[in-house]
C-alpha cells in the first residue's frame, strides 16, 4: 500500500494510473478505506478472473491487505472460491477463513465505489458486481455464529450478507435510505 490518494493530492488521472498499473502487475489491487469501520476490497479480479471480488470487514490495512492478497493468489493459481462451500479456506497454518455471499446491495450503498470507478474508466462494459466477504475468526479461531465465539466478534467484523436497506451493515459514509 502506498498511501491514500486524496492525501497524496493524486488528480484522476494520476488515480487511475496508480489502479491501473497494480491491476496490470498484480492481477488486482486492494482498496482499503478508513471508517468507523474499516474495510478493503479487491479490484481486478472480475475483469482479470471471472471471479468475484473479495471484501474483508474490521481489521487494519496490513492485516486485511494480507486476507485479499491471499485468496487473490488462490484465484491466480485457478482456484474457483465458492461461498456455498461450507468448510473455511485455510489462508496460513492456524488461520483460515469463512466465504460469505455479499448482498448485491452493497453495490449500490457505495461499498465498492472505487471498483464502480475504476471499472467505468476502463470503459466497455462492466464485469458482473459480485463480491464474496473474508470473514475472519476470533483469537479461538471460532466463527461469528458459534455460540463459544467471542461475542463482539460480529460487532467488530459486520457480516454482508444481507441488504443495507433491510437492516443489513451499512458502511458509515453514505446513508442508507430507501433505494426505492
């Protein structure tokens, strides 16, 4: 990570080169944005793969940085990463994670604005908008879910799994009124 555009004084053209060469380099980039709560989503890997792209919720910009590097090299190497399989994605030795479906309306509530961006000035059409949430255990390595799992671990990773508009996370930066 090289730093945050905005305070770079980076114009959009100097943006989009930035995206643009780690995408041609590394297959994606990672997009980490601070909030209240913090989260980082890959970009280039559903033009690059086919594959959807990968979002991780409430940890820091190394540790979430190292979670999306990592599926995006099983990507690299073929692997297809479903989150209908129910066993967790081992990542390390003593670390794996759980695949979550993410609810298309995050889409809309500016989760991924910067995948939105990017994707447009390419031009040419948009690749689907999918997006598969890195959900990561507690110290125990249980899942939210379990009942022995720490119990601010929801609290600190929100899950993506339903719509912002029906009383699913929203992220802190855009209000979630009715899209209708």
């Amino acid at each position: 990570m090289d730093g945050c555009d905005e305070c770079a004084g980076r114009d959009g053209d100097e943006k989009f080169t930035r995206f643009h060469d780690n995408v041609c380099r590394y297959g994606w980039m990672v997009q980490y944005v601070m909030a209240k709560t913090a989260w980082a989503y890959s970009v280039g890997l559903a033009g690059g793969f086919d594959h959807p792209e990968f979002v991780v919720v409430g940890l820091g910009p190394e540790s979430s940085a190292y979670l999306v590097n990592s599926v995006g090299e099983m990507v690299r190497r073929g692997q297809v990463l479903d989150p209908d399989d129910d066993e967790p994605v081992p990542i390390s030795p003593g670390l794996a994670v759980r695949l979550l479906p993410v609810h298309h309306d995050h889409w809309d509530d500016g989760l991924f604005a910067m995948w939105r961006w990017y994707e447009r000035e390419l031009g040419g059409p948009l690749p689907p908008a999918r997006a598969i949430q890195l959900v990561w255990p507690d110290e125990t390595g249980r899942f939210s879910g379990d009942p022995d799992a720490d119990p601010l671990l929801e609290l600190r990773q929100p899950l993506l799994d339903r719509s912002p508009y029906e009383g699913g996370w929203s992220n802190t930066l855009v209000e979630t009124a009715d899209p209708a």
